[in-house]
C-alpha cells in the first residue's frame, strides 16, 4: 500500500475495483491552453476533424451567446458578447469531444468502459492538439466524475445506507421526517501542493467535492447538463490544476491519471459495506 498523503486526501491508494452497477452518469477530462482564433472556423478545424474521424466521426457546429449585466446609475442593462463557436464531436455511441478555440473537454456517460479506455482516448486527443495544433502551453488540466445514485421506491433513505456518515450528515442521521426531505447539498473546497507525492504545477491542485440529495428533475451543470429523473444522491467529484504549464500530453495524461486516482480512492472510502453490496462492488482475488 502507498502511504497516506500526497494529495488532496489522506487516503491510501486502493486495489484497482469495478462497480457492476455503478451510478456514475458522466466522466469528463478537460484541458485548457491559449485561444487558437481558426479553430472557430471550419477550415480552422478540419486538420483536427480529420486527425480524430476513427475516434469520433460526426461533428456539429454550435454558437454559445454569452449575456452579462451591467449595473449603473440609470438602472440594468444587458450586454452580449460575440457568439463563441465550439464544435462538437460524437461517435456511434454517443461519446462526446467538445472542442472551442481554447478547450477540448471529453464527456462520457453509460459508454464508460474503465479508466483504460477514457484515458487512452484522452491521450489520443491530447497528442493531436499538439501534433495539429502545435499547443504550447496548457492553462489548465480538469478531471470530474459525476455519479447519481437513484433511490429505490419505497426508500428514500436508502443513500443514508449506501454512504459513509461522513458524507450524509444530519440529513441522513434520522432527525427528517419522512419525505421532508427535498434536497440538501454540500459544497467542499481543497487544496494541495502535490499529486500522489508528485508536484503540481504552480505546487497547487484543486478539488470541489459536491455531495447530497437532489430531487427529480434537478438539472447538474455538465457538458451536456444532467437532467435527474428520480430522486439521487449525489457524489461529484471534481479535480483539477489551474496553472500554466508546458504543454507534453504524456505528462499531461500521467497528471490526469493522478488525479483519477485520487477520485478512485475518495469513492471507494465513500462506500459503506452495504453500499459496495449494492453497487456491485468487485475487486481482484
């Protein structure tokens, strides 16, 4: 086992497990650099489109208007920015690359076949913004797992069961009514100055840990938005480096796949014995 410490948890690292139920509804790896002005055009990102048509082969075109407010004396007005054009990349199954003149963000969802898989095709990305793109500079490295666990009907505090104490709080302590409970979620910000003993760029990794009950048809920010179709507990798990560092998509995966470890240890510590039972947890004999 490797010592505790290293990164944002103090949390051992974990034998490699699998959920056969998981209720992981999104994974998303995210890397950010300097604006690329063509790749807004089409023939800004057709060397790209062409470099990943094995890996994704139909691509859409979106325009995203951002509105702001300003506030002055003679009251609130709106103010609209250029539409930003992004691109979005699919294949047969739904996998999903989001690529902007400054971003490419990599959303799965059910398709989720182990961190192998995510990770190789994140590689493959990473290397063809290098190779196509010539990036120099990566600003900013993100890893974010979304899981949903929906209640059974006819328990609503299943969840309560499921997870650790630590995370359900007085909410999940007994002291609500039954069914008073419309939603409850926590927010926690951390911080460290390594990954798994390795320094972070700019010494400084962080992560937002979101955890509670939402009701049906709560809608989660993501890429896409998560609509809730039943009442879930919620565990998002979001990791990410925030300083500009040069840009080596080796080094850049081997930092992604630190901060997924981080997450593969924090979910495993989260699950009670029931919940490993209810999630079908398996692990190597």
């Amino acid at each position: 086992m490797e010592s505790r410490g290293g990164g944002v948890f103090e949390l051992e690292e974990v034998v490699r497990y699998r959920l056969a139920r998981a209720p992981l509804v999104q994974a998303l790896a995210q890397v950010r650099f300097p604006l690329v002005a063509h790749l807004q055009t089409l023939p800004g990102i057709a060397p790209l489109q062409d470099r990943l048509v094995d890996l994704f082969r139909f691509m859409a075109q979106k325009q995203v208007q951002e509105i702001g407010f300003r506030v002055s004396p003679a009251g609130v007005t709106a103010t609209e920015s250029p539409p930003n054009v992004t691109w979005e990349l699919t294949d047969d199954d739904g996998r999903l690359l989001v690529l902007g003149p400054g971003s490419a963000t990599l959303s799965v969802g059910q398709q989720y076949a182990g961190i192998e898989d995510f990770a190789e095709r994140f590689r493959t990305v990473l290397v063809a913004l290098g190779e196509i793109e010539h990036v120099r500079r990566c600003d900013r490295l993100g890893v974010r797992y979304l899981s949903l666990a929906e209640q059974p009907p006819g328990d609503e505090k299943s969840w309560a069961r499921w997870f650790r104490p630590e995370l359900t709080g007085w909410v999940g302590s007994g002291v609500v009514s039954p069914g008073g409970l419309v939603s409850s979620i926590t927010q926690t910000e951390l911080a460290a100055a390594t990954i798994d003993g390795t320094p972070a760029p700019g010494n400084e990794v962080h992560a937002f840990i979101r955890n509670g009950v939402v009701p049906a048809g709560a809608v989660v920010p993501g890429v896409p938005p998560r609509e809730v179709e039943q009442a879930s507990y919620m565990l998002d798990l979001d990791l990410f480096v925030a300083a500009p560092q040069r840009y080596d998509a080796e080094v850049i995966c081997q930092q992604f796949l630190r901060l997924h470890g981080q997450i593969d240890r924090f979910f495993r510590w989260a699950l009670t014995p029931e919940g490993c039972e209810y999630f079908g947890l398996e692990e190597p004999t």
